[in-house]
C-alpha cells in the first residue's frame, strides 16, 4: 500500500508529535515524517514560544523548565512541567497516539501519555542513545520510558541492542534508517567526473571531518603529482570547522580543499552530481555520541554515487563494502586515503559501485521507505490500543 492510499484510509487517525526543534538545518527527516506521515499530524516544538499560540508558548516555556531541571540534575522534576502540559494538549486534540522525535525529549513528556492511557511512539536519533551527556545521564529515566512506550523507532541495529538492554520491547522496536528523497538525489555520473570527493555533514567529532581531511592529504602525497588534481569538497558547518580550516591551511591543502559551509539540500544534490564519490570518517566520539545511520550517505549511495566510509554504527547495514562503497575502521585514515585512491584512480570502479548503491537505496532505503515502515508501526500501536478498550 502507497503512503498516498495509506493517508486516505487512514486521514480521520490522528498523531500528535512532539520535537525538539523544527529550526535546525540537520533536521530534515523530521520534517519529512511530518509533511509525508498519512494521519492527521499536530506538532509541537521545544524551541518554540510563540506569543500569538498560547499553547505551543505554554509548551515551549514547559520544555524550557525542564531543560534546566535536567541540567540541575532534578532528573524526576525535570519530567513534569512538559508532562503536565501534554497531559493538557491530549484533552485538547484527542490523539490515538503520541510520538515523540528524540529520546531526550520523550522523558520530559512520557508520564502524560502514562495518565491518559494514550499510546507513546519514541523514535530515537542517534545521540540520544549513545552520547553519555544523555544516554549516561538519562539511562534510568529510559528504563521508565521504554516500560511505558508502545513502540519504538530506532535508525540501526546497535542501537537497537541499547535499546532492547533498557527493556525495549522486541515485538514493537523497528529499525528504519531515515531514507533518502528520490525527487532530489539522483543522476551522478562518477565515470564522466573529475576526481572530485564530497563530504556532508556537521563539523563534529562523530562526523570525523579532521579524519575525512587528513586522509585526503594522505592519498594527494602517495599519488603525487597527477592531472587533474583531486579535491576535496566539504558541505557543513560546526564547532570543528574552525580546526578544519587551520588543518587545510597546515596540510597546504588550499588548492584542493573546498569548505563550502552549510548547504541546502538541493544544492547538496547538485554537488553529488559533480563529483567522483561521497566520504565520510564518522566515529564515536569522545563523549560517546555516534551516528544512527548517516543520511548523506543514503542520499550519495541513491545519487549514484560510491561511498567511502568506516564501520560504525548503521553505516555497514546500508553500504555493501566491496560491492556499493569502501568501508575501512573507525581511525584508519591511512586506509581511508587507500579507499580514496582507488575511486580516483579508477573511474570505471566508481560507476559499477555508485550503480550498486543506487539500486539497493531504490529498493530498501528511500524515504517513502521509511514513511511505510513507520505508518505500520503506528497503525498497529492503534490497533492494540483499539483492541484493548
């Protein structure tokens, strides 16, 4: 059944969501699920206090206290100013269910839906189930939260395994990487380009841009003087960009090295559609924050592009190594400069890897992918509510 059919049957269910943000760049597939998710989908945002709303004000001032009592440490506090204006927006919308974007957020939020007896949805990102700032700080609260959730949303099988550790119920976990827009990304040709190499993605340890950069020096020294010369376009900006541009600087890298700070998404497609191959270094951090499953390289891998990439996290469940990219160790800048040499040097290998990873993203990966997987999962969790009234 198509998302478009699913949202005609099921148009009079109602889904309320509730999010951190719906201003940052990073994002989209939250957007996604709310533009393509075929309910009638109220939202809230965290960051939002708009005077003219009394009621999303009301629940951005709520978020806001229980952001400090979270940073006081009045950990079972910080739960109830959001908890208690929830409880207040489920009278008001009548929701057959609630799903909350972020784990972080769902603790703030997640007694409301224990009161009312409305089923709770958590989708869980990426660092709000590894980074010890909240996995560490929040690991008993999430022991509360996956006994009173229905379902689960997850973006790869290691978190997961964190999660199903807590006490995620097996039966209504799913993993379901965010996917890739179709409409957007598609129609590289990396035998027909220059030895181009793109990297997208926040300048954060997770995203190993530091790495991404010294192993592109690597390769341009064990390849020495070539024509045309390979460059290096990086898409992002962050904390560590500041550090990336002094590495570029030191590694006199000027001329290969483009930092193209942040991008919108169609320009990021049309970038993939200008270059060879898509990398990106992403490792735990030190804080222990890890990626889910990187949407960029759905996105480069549904453009038609090779990946080269390291083993972490959901990256390996989406990136066939040998077959639609080169994945090397967490760390291994030499082998990633290796990676990075090969799709350089032959072009003819970049195009039969960069076809591989289009189709498979076509087959199991895109964002209409991801929409039908999540629908599923809410309309069961409505059934056995439905079923046990």
């Amino acid at each position: 059944m198509t998302v478009a059919s699913q949202r005609r049957e099921l148009e009079r269910e109602r889904v309320l969501v509730l999010a951190p943000t719906a201003r940052a760049a990073s994002e989209t597939f939250v957007r996604a699920n709310l533009q393509g998710l075929p309910f009638a989908v109220t939202a809230y945002f965290g960051d939002e206090r708009p005077l003219h709303a009394p009621w999303r004000l009301t629940y951005g001032t709520a978020i806001w206290l229980s952001k400090l009592f979270t940073r006081l440490s009045w950990l079972r506090l910080a739960g109830w100013p959001a908890a208690v204006v929830v409880r207040a927006l489920i009278r008001r919308h009548q929701p057959d269910v609630v799903m909350v974007e972020f784990g972080f957020e769902a603790v703030r939020v997640m007694e409301a839906c224990a009161w009312s007896g409305v089923p709770l949805v958590v989708h869980f990102r990426g660092s709000d189930a590894s980074a010890q700032g909240r996995l560490g700080l929040l690991r008993e609260r999430y022991r509360r939260l996956l006994d009173i959730a229905a379902g689960v949303i997850v973006k790869s099988r290691p978190m997961a395994d964190t999660l199903l550790t807590l006490g995620a119920r097996s039966d209504r976990l799913l993993i379901s990487p965010s996917g890739a827009n179709s409409d957007l990304f598609h129609g590289s040709e990396p035998a027909q380009t220059p030895p181009r190499l793109l990297a997208v993605g926040r300048f954060v340890a997770k995203k190993g841009p530091l790495q991404t950069i010294r192993s592109f020096a690597q390769m341009c020294q064990s390849l020495g003087p070539v024509t045309p010369q390979p460059a290096l376009w990086m898409v992002g900006d962050g904390p560590l960009l500041k550090q990336a541009r002094i590495l570029v600087r030191d590694l006199e890298l000027q001329e290969h090295v483009r930092l193209l700070g942040e991008c919108p998404q169609a320009q990021v497609a049309d970038l993939m559609r200008q270059v060879r191959g898509f990398v990106q270094h992403s490792m735990v951090a030190p804080d222990g924050d890890s990626e889910g499953n990187p949407v960029a390289v759905m996105e480069a891998q549904l453009s038609g592009l090779p990946v080269v990439a390291t083993r972490h996290a959901g990256i390996p469940e989406v990136v066939m190594d040998g077959q639609s990219g080169l994945l090397v160790e967490e760390g291994d800048e030499t082998a990633m400069a290796q990676a990075m040499a090969r799709l350089v040097q032959d072009p003819a290998l970049a195009a039969r890897l960069g076809d591989c990873g289009r189709q498979r993203v076509q087959e199991r990966f895109t964002i209409e992918h991801h929409l039908q997987q999540v629908s599923q999962l809410l309309h069961q969790v409505m059934q056995d509510r439905s079923e046990s009234l």
